[in-house]
C-alpha cells in the first residue's frame, strides 16, 4: 500500500472527500516526523515503534574505487513491529 492507496481507504472506509483524506493523512506523517526530528519516540500500541537510532562513524569502503573513506555518524529512524501486528501478519489475516 502506499500513500494514494492508504488516502483512498481512509476516504472510503469513513466517507469523507478524498481532500479530506489526504489532509488527515497528511498531518499524521506530518507530525510523525516532526516528533522523529526532534528525537521523540513514537508508539502506536498494537502496530508498533519508532526509535532514532544513533550509528557511530565507521570507515568503509567506495565501491567503484575500493579507497577508504571515513562515514561520518548518523541517526537513522527505526520501525519496531508490535506484538498484535506480528501475529495478524504471521496468521496471514
């Protein structure tokens, strides 16, 4: 599913304009990513987690030279499956 299919559900499912939709959807990913930029958790209970990860520098490697090269450190947001969503998912439902 993506966006345009998850706007097009939400408008069905509750009968309201596509418009609609989309701005609801819109403000919720929306401010999903404001809460990961500013470093906040996100728990949804029953679907599951968003975490910031933090990844140290490391060398590696280029792929079309081979050189080393120094990679700098990150953050890297990071989904956790909730129990609930596993199982549907592992039921196949």
């Amino acid at each position: 599913m993506n966006k345009s299919e998850l706007i097009e559900s939400l408008s069905e499912k509750i009968n309201i304009s596509h418009r609609e939709a989309a701005a609801i959807t819109n403000t919720i990913i929306d401010s999903m990513a404001k809460a990961l930029t500013r470093g906040e958790n996100i728990e949804i209970r029953g679907f599951g987690s968003f975490v910031i990860k933090d990844y140290n520098s490391y060398e590696g490697r280029n792929p079309k030279s081979g050189k080393k090269i120094k990679v700098k450190p990150k953050k890297l947001p990071f989904f956790k499956v909730g129990k609930d969503l596993r199982e549907r998912v592992n039921k196949g439902k």
